[in-house]
C-alpha cells in the first residue's frame, strides 16, 4: 500500500513577509500519521492507497487543517481544484512507480528541471522517501492579475502494508527529492 502525509500551505503577499508569521504558521516537516479508525485495507484491495493531508492555507484563514482517508491516483488529480496534484503512481506487483509532474504549468514563474524521469522512483515494500518543492505562481493565467500566491510542499512517500502512526518521524529515507527553489 502507498501512504502519502501531504503537508503544504499556500499564501499571498500579505502574508509572505517574517512579520505576519503569527497568521501564517510555520508547518512541522512531518506529523504522527492518522491511522484508519477501521484498519488497513487489505492488501489488493482497490483502495491501496492512503492519504494525510495536512494544509494551511490563505483562502482558509491559514487554520491547519488535517485530513486522511484512502485515495485512487486517478481521483488526487480531481479532488480538489485548488490542489496542484502533480504526483502520480502505479503499482508494479509490490512495487509503487511515482512520477512527479509540473506543478500549474501555465501560472508556474519560478524554476522547474526542465526534465525528470517517469517514472521518478520506485518504492519497494518497506521503503519511505520525501520530496519537497516550492513554487510561485501568477495568480491569473491571462495576466490580467499581475499577483501571486506561494505554495511549499513536503510529500512523504511509504511504500507498506503495516503503517505505524510514527513511519515518516522515525522511518529512514531510501530517496529525497528536493526541489526547493527561490521563491520571492
């Protein structure tokens, strides 16, 4: 099973300076995992993935908000509207192939490698890897709003049919991708 802990938070200028820090919290880099209050789906099962979510956001009032539940790498491309959900994966027996595309392709204005392998990396069972990235973004696609919103984002990745609420605190890193890039 792939478990994800999605930690991000997006802003605006308002609150991009050091001074407005107390309305914009400062997120951890990983969180106690919250569990499924009914068990683990089986192994095989359609539901073989799990998400974490973990988010402040500006057009929330950057309250942390947490959420879980499982989720098709279909659906994390449309459950949302205002997530950039760029990864993606398939399962390969018990191997789990992540890709990680352009985040907002057409509002993104800072730098991306121009090219990355698909897949990015394979998880094999027991495995735990992280990427992180950044971005600043045009917040109008035809330029008529010449502002921006920032987003950062820290991915945990898990590749295991026994997940314990610790694995991303404890568990040690196989790969870590760091695409972290300036984003003022």
């Amino acid at each position: 099973m792939l478990v994800i802990q999605d930690i991000w938070s997006r802003w605006g200028k308002a609150t991009r300076s050091a001074g407005d820090m107390h309305r914009r919290p400062k997120l951890a880099a990983s969180y106690p995992l919250l569990l499924p209050p009914d068990g683990w789906p089986a192994p095989g099962s359609p539901a073989q993935a799990w998400r974490h979510e973990i988010r402040c956001l500006a057009h929330e009032q950057h309250e942390v908000r947490e959420t879980a539940g499982p989720i098709a790498s279909g659906v994390w491309s449309h459950d949302e509207i205002n997530h950039p959900s760029n990864l993606r994966w398939t399962f390969s027996g018990e191997a789990v192939r992540l890709t990680l595309d352009r985040p907002w392709s057409s509002m993104l204005r800072t730098s991306w490698p121009t090219h990355l392998p698909s897949p990015l990396f394979t998880l094999l069972p027991g495995q735990v890897a992280r990427i992180d990235w950044n971005a600043r973004c045009a917040s109008s696609m035809m330029g008529s709003n010449r502002s921006y919103f920032y987003e950062q984002h820290v991915c945990w990745l898990a590749n295991s049919n026994a997940p314990t609420k610790r694995m991303f605190e404890d568990g040690e890193m196989v790969k870590h991708i760091n695409l972290r890039t300036r984003i003022y």
